[in-house]
C-alpha cells in the first residue's frame, strides 16, 4: 500500500514538474499590435475572419485573394474594427497558386509598404467532392495547385526574411479531412495531408530561428465555400458529416490566432478536434511538455474510440451501397 502511494505521489509531483518547466520552453507570445499579417484567402470564409481578428488586436493587414471587389469590400468591412488610426489594410488581388514570382514580388512590395511579414496566414483553398472515379483528373490538379502550392509559395516568399529576423509565424490551414480521409475528399483530403508534411518538414528547419509553424484543423464551418460543397456532396459524406456539427468561422479565426501566437504547432476546435490531434500526433513537434504528455497518455483509449467511429463510416457507405443497388435493380425491373 505505501509503495502504490509512494508510485502516485511521485508520479503527480512529475506531472506538476511538467507543468512547472512547460512555459520555460514554449515560445514566446508574438506580440500582434503593429505587427505586420498577411492572410491569403482573405476575402471571405476562414481568411476574412482571421483578419478580422488580428486587425482587432492591433495589427496591419495584407489581404490577398483572387477577386478584387471582393477585397476592396472585406478591407471596408475589416477597418470598421480599428483600435487605432495608424492601422492599414492592404488589399492584393493575385492567384497565390499560379506563378511564383508573381507571388514574390507582391509580397515585397507589401514589406516594402507595411514593413516584414511577422505572421503569415495561409487561408486560400477550394474543395470538391464526389467518388473517385467520377471525379476529373483537372479535380486533382486543381485542388493540389490551390490547397498546397497556393501556402507553398507565399510562405516560401516570406520565409527568407524571417530567419534574418529571428522572428515569425507561419500557419497553414489545414482541414479534418486532411487527418482522417473519408468518403468523397479523395480530391480534397490529399492536398490538406501534404500541407502537414510541409510544416513538419518546415518547422524543423526553423525552430533555430525562432520562427513557429502551426497546422490549424478546422472541422466544418459555415462559409460561402462549404454552401458550395454541400451542393456536390454525395449522400455518404452528407451522413457521415452529420456525426459532426458545423462550427462559425468567426469562431474558428479566434482559435487560429490564438494559437498562431503561442506558437503552436497544432490548432483544433472541440472534442473531435483534440482527439484527432491526439490520434494523429506520430512525429509532430510539440511546443509544450505537457502536450506530449498529454498525447501519451490519452492515445489509447483515443484510438478505440475511433475504431468505433470507422466502424460507423462504413456502415454508412455499405448501407448506402445497398440501397443504391436495391433501386438500380428495383429500376431494371420496371
């Protein structure tokens, strides 16, 4: 009895250790009044939200995104939140996923008018559903030029004067179907899974620099991109999706930015959001001790409660299956 005692006393005072040395090794704060943020995708949805959010905190914005009236309508929108009259916004009407340079050489001219990106929020993506088969391969491409070039290359644009600086966040915003594929993304689901190898690959590279990359994965969210997903869904993903509730974008940037400034390299919402990111932690960094702790500790019963989830997803693609079969037929023999 005193050796089990002993064991428990000794693993709380471990577990308070943790939480003691955790803030001594995080990062430190990024400080948003009068940093200079850069959102692409930032005309609407997720973008328009997270810019929001940061311009209510004191920052200068660049807004980058395809169609100008929408932009010039967003910046209109955004500075009805300034908290002081030195703050700008900045609008730049230009496809992130096309040519490189082009992207390059927009970003310097907004450092050249705003001063060096300290944060950069890459928000730009599109999504189509539909079976495999009955998807165009343009599907493919498009979506991989979008979902992953569209955040390769403005992050490639500004990584260069951060690490001169020592200083900045990279966040790349990701999707729940970029950590569990399903039924009708297999479009979609790849180009989000790539943009977290990126990060990792990117955050070993510089963390010596002081520069953090965070990978947000929201769940569904009420935007004018998802009304335009659910029009093409096929009717195992509409089932499957109703396991899930749909989350604001507005609340979805608060978690973004609050994460993007402690440095973290996950950004969840909910219940489901923390247990996938338990579930699929593998090699990802951590940026506090007890984070890792917390990922150990929780992985198991985590992974049985999603082995039930599967289950469920593929009762529903099989009951769906047969029903479709049953109607082909019950058809045939009209």
């Amino acid at each position: 009895m005193l050796l089990l005692l002993a064991a428990a006393a000794c693993v709380v005072a471990f577990v308070l250790l943790l939480y003691m040395v955790s803030p001594l090794i995080s990062p430190k704060p990024l400080k948003l009044p009068g940093a200079h943020v850069v959102v692409t995708g930032g005309s609407s949805g997720i973008g328009k939200c997270v810019a929001i959010e940061c311009y209510k905190q004191g920052a200068f914005i660049t807004l980058i995104a395809r169609n100008e009236s929408k932009l010039l309508q967003t910046k209109k929108e955004i500075e009805k939140y300034s908290v002081n009259d030195k703050q700008v916004v900045l609008c730049i009407s230009v496809d992130v996923s096309k040519d490189y340079g082009h992207v390059e050489n927009v970003l310097k001219q907004a450092q050249e008018k705003l001063g060096p990106v300290d944060m950069l929020i890459n928000c730009a993506g599109t999504s189509v559903t539909g079976k495999y088969e009955d998807l165009e391969v343009s599907c493919f491409e498009r979506l991989m030029a979008v979902n992953y070039l569209g955040s390769v290359y403005p992050s490639r644009a500004v990584i260069a004067t951060m690490k001169e600086r020592r200083m900045g966040r990279i966040v790349f915003v990701s999707s729940q179907a970029g950590q569990l594929g399903l039924f009708g993304y297999t479009a979609y689901s790849p180009t989000k899974f790539a943009l977290r190898g990126l990060a990792e690959a990117l955050q070993m590279e510089v963390k010596p620099y002081n520069i953090y990359v965070t990978v947000a994965y929201p769940p569904d969210t009420d935007t004018p991109g998802f009304a335009e997903e659910i029009k093409t869904k096929p009717l195992e993903t509409k089932l499957i999706s109703e396991t899930s509730s749909v989350c604001q974008a507005e609340q979805v940037a608060r978690v973004i930015v609050k994460d993007a400034i402690q440095g973290n390299f996950n950004s969840f919402m909910g219940s489901d959001g923390y247990m996938l990111s338990v579930l699929t932690s593998g090699m990802s960094p951590v940026t506090a001790i007890t984070e890792g702790l917390q990922q150990v500790v929780c992985m198991g019963i985590f992974r049985i409660i999603g082995l039930f989830y599967l289950g469920s997803f593929d009762s529903i693609v099989r009951r769906c299956m047969i029903q479709r079969e049953k109607s082909e037929s019950t058809d045939k023999t009209k």
